[in-house]
C-alpha cells in the first residue's frame, strides 16, 4: 500500500516565530515589572519595619531613663514647666538611700554633685538631657531622643503630676523619605516619694 503525502501538513520546524517570540518576550518583561515592584514594595515595608523598631526602642530607653531618674528623685527637688509643644522638667537626684541621701546630678566625670541639676527640655526636633551646676549654668548636655514632636497639639514631652504620681509621656513625629510621617509615643507613670 502505497501512502501518499499530506500536502495540507507543514513540516516540523525548529525554533519560535517572530510572533511567539515577541509573546513571551512581553509576558517576561510584565512578570519581571510585577516581581520588581512586590520586591521594591517588600523592601519598603521591611524599612518601615526596622525604622520603626528603633524609634520605639530609643522612646523606650528615653522614658525608662526619665522615670528611673524621677524614682531617684523627691517631689521637693522636681519642678516642671509647663510649654505649649513642650513641657520642661527639672529634677535632682538621690546621692543614695536613707536619711544621709542628698540630692544632685552627677557630672561628666561620674562624679556625683550635690544641688546640682538634671533638665529634660524640647530643642527643635530633639529632647535634650542637659546637667545644670548649682548657679543654673549647663554643664554638659546631650541630645536623648531625636525626631520629637514639634506639631501644635501634641506635646513632645509631657509630664503631669497627680499627688505623688508624675506621669511623662514622650511623642515622636518622623517623616520618611518618601514623604510619609507617624506619631508615636510611650508613657509611664512613677511614684515620686516626698
């Protein structure tokens, strides 16, 4: 039997079309756009992330270092000024425990001063730690805490007494590269012996 063959049928050919080849090109190039830009975005949020770790963790230690100090203290040696972005407080504290304990601030050296004075107060955008000498002349000063609220209504420091309770709260205001901004604060309240 004699077969013949099928005129209609193309050969096998090797290869692509130009059609097909510029098919899969497009689909590769959208594939890769959509990749890139879950990475890209993937990659923001992972900032965000770390960004706001750290700020949460340097408004942590700032008023955990506040409220150990105002443990240190005794209501008779804290003074705190009320401002319209910024409350200013001013503290002295304990040499040690006991009747024998005087109040002070410890110098750059370590070297504890008695009557002098630790200050908490808003510079621009950063809380300032500054150690006062007993005339009232700062000694040495340093910056606790940057990217501190200056938005009018919101306070960058804080600090509220209610009998022996001092409550100070610290806000931060950060703005992103990108243009974006968050608040954040934390809050604690310490009992202040007289």
């Amino acid at each position: 039997m004699t077969r013949f063959r099928d005129s209609s049928r193309r050969p096998p050919r090797d290869g692509f079309s130009l059609l097909e080849l510029a098919i899969a090109v497009a689909l590769g190039t959208t594939l890769l756009a959509v990749l890139g830009r879950v990475l890209v975005n993937t990659t923001g949020s992972i900032d965000y992330i770390v960004k706001d770790l750290v700020t949460v963790q340097d408004i942590k230690d700032t008023v955990s270092g506040i409220g150990d100090e105002l443990r240190r203290s005794s209501a008779a040696t804290i003074t705190v000024t009320t401002g319209s972005l910024s409350d200013t407080l001013t503290l002295r504290v304990s040499s040690g425990t006991g009747a024998s304990s005087t109040y002070g601030a410890e110098d750059q050296s370590g070297t504890f001063q008695t009557g002098w004075s630790i200050r908490y107060r808003a510079v621009g955008t950063d809380l300032v730690r500054d150690v006062l000498n007993t005339g009232g002349t700062v000694v040495s000063s340093g910056i606790v805490a940057q990217h501190v609220s200056n938005q009018v209504g919101t306070k960058a420091l804080s600090v509220v007494q209610n009998g022996p309770l001092y409550t100070v709260n610290l806000q931060i205001f950060k703005s992103f590269d990108d243009g974006k901004t968050y608040s954040k604060g934390m809050q604690t309240t310490v009992f202040v012996k007289n």
